[in-house]
C-alpha cells in the first residue's frame, strides 16, 4: 500500500520530489511519527525498499497487515542470519559436518 500510494503521487506531481511527496503520504496514510518535525524526512530507498521504517507509525486501512508484513520481513532476515552464523561464520553446521554424520547413521 506505501509503495502503491508513493507510485501514485509521483505520477500525479508529474515527478518525484520527495517534501513534496511524502508531506502528501504522511497525511493520506495518517502518519504520526513525523509530525513533530515540521520539514518530512527523507527517505532511504536503498535501506528501506518497503518503507517499514516510514510508514510504521501509520494508521491507514490494512495498515495491520503492514505491520505483520515488516514482522514476517524482520523475522526472516533474523533465521537468514542465524543460518548464516551457524553454517558459515561459526562453521558448526556445514555441509561437510552433515555428511560426515549421516555417513555414520
């Protein structure tokens, strides 16, 4: 939804200019976070594809679903890495350790 809304005020601005856009974003998605400051914050797309970070403080319909959405995300992102650490960065859990194991079962 942050995204469709983002792809749809660019368009209807005939481009992307981001105070411009997101002050309109805060207000349709009913965003409280940046309220105390006056100027809207800019905007990481690089860290922040899915704008979790921008629009978890919003209010708007499904906005529910949003946030078990960034859950999933985080989740996932948490079991890759604990993965990662237990396979290649403690080596515990190799490929080679698994075959060596069930080569005695």
């Amino acid at each position: 939804m942050p995204s469709l809304i983002i792809n749809l005020l660019t368009n209807s601005e005939g481009g992307f200019e981001s105070k411009k856009i997101f002050k309109k974003f805060d207000k349709i998605l009913r965003c409280d976070g940046n309220k105390n400051n006056s100027q809207p914050q800019d905007v990481d797309f690089e860290n922040d594809p899915f704008l979790f970070s921008r629009a978890a403080n919003c209010t708007f319909p499904g906005s529910a679903v949003f946030q078990l959405m960034k859950l999933h995300s985080e989740t996932i992102e948490r079991v890759n890495e604990y993965f990662h650490n237990i396979t290649i960065k403690n080596a515990w859990l190799t490929d080679y350790n698994l075959r060596s194991v069930f080569k005695y079962l």
